[in-house]
C-alpha cells in the first residue's frame, strides 16, 4: 500500500475509535485533518482579543469547507490574568506554557457552554511527525530517537483541564495502534527539504486547501494571540520584586513572567512537593520530576 494512503487508512482508523461531538479547531494542519476526516458537529477557536490571532481565520476557513458550526471566543487580557489562578490549581503549574493553556481552557469552557461533552484535539501530531522547527533540524538517526523517547515522555494540558470542566478529550493522533504506526514511519518521511510533518502533508494535499496543508506550525499562543500575554505579564513584575525574589526564594526562575506564575502557584497550591531521596529531583525547583520533565516548574533536560 501507498505510504500516503496506508497513513489516511490508519488515522480514518484511529478517529472510529476516537470519535467526539466538537474539536478544538485551530485551522492548523492536525486539527484540520481531523475534521476533515471525522466531520464533527461543532468546531471551538478562541483567541486573544485584539491579537490578530491567524488561527481565526484559518480555522474560519476549514469550517466552512467542511459545513461544521463554527464557535468562536475572543478572551481579554483582563479575563486570562483572571483565569491564570483556576488553571495554575488545575494544572498545578507554573511552566511558561501557560499562555498555550490558558487558549486550551477557554475552548474547553466554550465547548461546555454549547453542552458539547466530547472533543477532539490535534495532541500528538507534531511529536510524532516533526512538526517543531527544531525536530526539523536533527539529523535522521536522532531524529528517529528523539521522537520515539518524547513518545514515552509526553503529557498534554488538555486531558487534565477536560476532567476539571467535565469534557472529554479525544486524542486520534494518540491511539495506541496509530502511535505504533506512526513511530515506523522513516524521519525521512516526516522531514523533507526542512518540511516538518512531510508525509502527512503529502497525505492529505488533494484533500484539503495546500494553505492550511503548508501552513507553517505555530504554537498555539501564537495562532490564539495569547503569546502577548508574556510581555504584558512581564512588565506586571518590577525589577525589585524579581530581584527580591531571587534571593529569598530557592527556585532558579528563568524569568520575571516564570516568577508571576509561581506566586500564582505557591497562592493557590501552595508549598512545591520536595522530591524523595528515591526520585529525580528538578536542579529548577526540587520538585519531583520525571526523567525529562518537570511539570511543576517547566523544567526540561534535553532528550538527545
């Protein structure tokens, strides 16, 4: 069987077995395939107020194409600063990715406010297939590692915030039986010319507008507009209180924003659990961590 073909065989499989009410629908690649191939009643995009947020129109677009009723939300600057403490208790985080999970919250919320209990998210996709700048860079030998250790080691922020706002989370891209498949597939195959998530592009080139299959990855603060949220939440913090801060605190903060978070977190969640004599201990935070990762703090060792 044609790789292309056996790739759309696999993840028309996938979604059966994944099937959800809505999707989470950015107008990125990920989640454009998969409304594409599982026609959900009802597609969520949200965004920062005033951003010029790309996601709006690109997630406008593929709606349209494919006849799904399109919800959209644009949250202030003054509602994410508002919901940051609901999510840091969430999650119980104060990574710098919150701005990717604050966008994430508030499609969820939206979703349950048109009493959609199920939804379906593009997770996975750019671990498995490339789809980050960087993994486009790797030579094929590390790349192949690489993508098969993030597969032992990842977790996503929207199964966590789905069990807190009472909705399902579908993941096509993280069935077993597609992950399997997917971790087969060459890195030659998923990175061409510098084209990260080649061969799912290829897949599906005829099938969807070459805009969106072209469309170059973007994080989701920057396709929901939600990355200005780092500078304005920057600016919230003097150099005195960071400075203070840095002495009287143990936690190595990267930055002023990463000290913001983490007085939200030690608020609401209050003292870091210390990690155990028997357990890996962040050198960011002392946090307990994984052997890559530190979901308290953010914390990441390189994989390679």
């Amino acid at each position: 069987m044609d790789p292309c073909e056996q790739l759309r065989t696999k993840l028309r499989e996938a979604v059966e077995r994944s099937r959800a009410e809505g999707i989470l629908l950015s107008g990125g690649l990920d989640t454009s395939i998969l409304a594409f191939v599982a026609r959900p009643s009802t597609g969520f995009t949200v965004a920062l107020k005033n951003s010029l947020a790309s996601d709006l129109v690109y997630s406008e677009k593929i709606a349209k194409l494919l006849g799904i009723q399109h919800k959209k939300l644009e949250f202030t600057t003054e509602e994410a600063l508002a919901t940051l403490p609901e999510v840091i208790g969430i999650l119980k985080t104060f990574d710098l990715a919150l701005p990717n999970d604050l966008s994430i919250y508030f499609a969820l919320k939206l979703a349950r406010e048109n009493r959609i209990s199920s939804v379906m998210t593009g997770d996975g996709a750019n671990e498995l297939f490339a789809g980050y700048s960087y993994m486009a860079e790797l030579p094929s030998e590390d790349l192949e590692r690489y993508i098969r250790k993030l597969s032992q080691n990842w977790h996503f922020s929207s199964g966590y915030l789905g069990r807190a706002l009472d909705v399902e989370i579908k993941q096509p891209f993280l069935d077993k039986d597609f992950i399997r498949f997917a971790l087969e597939i060459s890195p030659e195959r998923k990175v061409k010319d510098g084209v990260g998530k080649y061969i799912l592009r290829k897949s599906f080139e005829d099938l969807i507008p070459a805009e969106i299959v072209w469309r170059r990855k973007e994080p989701i603060e920057y396709g929901s507009g939600s990355t200005k949220l780092h500078e304005i939440i920057n600016s919230m913090v003097t150099e005195e209180e960071f400075q203070a801060a840095r002495k009287e605190v143990d936690i190595k903060f990267i930055n002023k924003e990463h000290f913001f978070y983490w007085r939200i977190y030690n608020q609401v969640v209050g003292e870091i659990p210390k990690a155990r004599d028997d357990e890996i201990s962040c050198p960011c935070c002392g946090a307990s961590m994984g052997k890559y990762h530190c979901r308290t703090c953010g914390f990441s060792q390189p994989l390679l």
